[in-house]
C-alpha cells in the first residue's frame, strides 16, 4: 500500500468516526456490529449454499435496509448478489463500467488469501444517486463448491 493511500484511508475513518455512523466505531472502523451482519450472513451461506440468495435479497431484511445491504462475490470477479444494484448480478467486477472496479475485486482477494476476514476501504456506487462515495467494508471468506467466495456489507460515508 502506498504511503498517500494509506494516509487518505486515514483520513476516510477518521471522518467516519467524526460523523458517529452507527455500523462503525469512534475511530470510523467497522463496527462489532457491522462485523457480526456480515459474519452472520457468512454463516447462512456457508450453510445453505446458494439458497441463502434470494433472502439476502429481501428488502426491508436485516440483511438489506436503507443503505445497508450484504453483497457476494465470487474470486473471479463475479458478483453473486447484490440487492441495491441487482444489475451488477452475474456480471463480472471487470466489466461493470468499463473495469473500474476491477481493482476492488483484486484488493479485497489478495487481503483474503491468508486469512479470513478483512476490513477495507473501497469507493462504490450509493444506492440511489449511483454517485461513488468511500465506504468502510468488511468481508468474510467462504468456501463454497470449491469456490472461494467475499460475502460483505458497509458504511457509505456522508
């Protein structure tokens, strides 16, 4: 990680810890309860395999609430579920608008590879505005039909 990237993460908690989101801490990190969301919805899919799709999905869920909702993508870029841009489903992260988000898929597979669990900091799409907005993620590896898979949630910031 670079040093200027390091520094403007920095700065993204930091502002987040500012502005007391309620899924992170003091320090703007994700929070035991954004991490126990994602843990949680691990744990579905680890067990019930693609049958847990269709109830990460249901709005109004604990899974997908106003801008918080639980995504799932698989390590070659493929984004398995993702309630508030449905679109994105089936399609790889590299293609998504021309690629820009390529970069992501690579970031959060690389910090995945030895260990289970990791906190990042990504620009994405808000949920209806479609503006990119730094957000504060947390993801969880799980093995699925040989399959490594992220399943994940986050914090936009305001």
């Amino acid at each position: 990680m670079t040093k200027w990237r390091f520094v403007g993460q920095v700065l993204v908690l930091c502002v987040l810890g500012v502005i007391g989101c309620s899924l992170c801490d003091s320090a703007g990190r994700t929070s035991k309860k954004l991490q126990d969301l994602v843990d949680q919805a691990a744990a579905l899919v680890q067990s019930k395999g693609e049958q847990a799709f269709p109830e990460l999905r249901v709005r109004g869920s604990k899974w997908f609430h106003d801008d918080t909702y639980v995504f799932v993508v698989r390590e070659d870029g493929v984004e398995l579920v993702n309630p508030a841009f449905p679109q994105f489903e089936g399609k790889n992260w590299a293609d998504i608008e021309g690629g820009k988000y390529k970069s992501h898929i690579d970031t959060i597979f690389k910090e995945l590879a030895d260990r289970d669990a990791v906190s990042l900091t990504v620009d994405w799409p808000k949920p209806g505005s479609g503006e990119l907005r730094r957000k504060v993620c947390y993801f969880r590896k799980v093995t699925l039909g040989g399959k490594v898979l992220a399943v994940g949630s986050g914090v936009y910031a305001q």
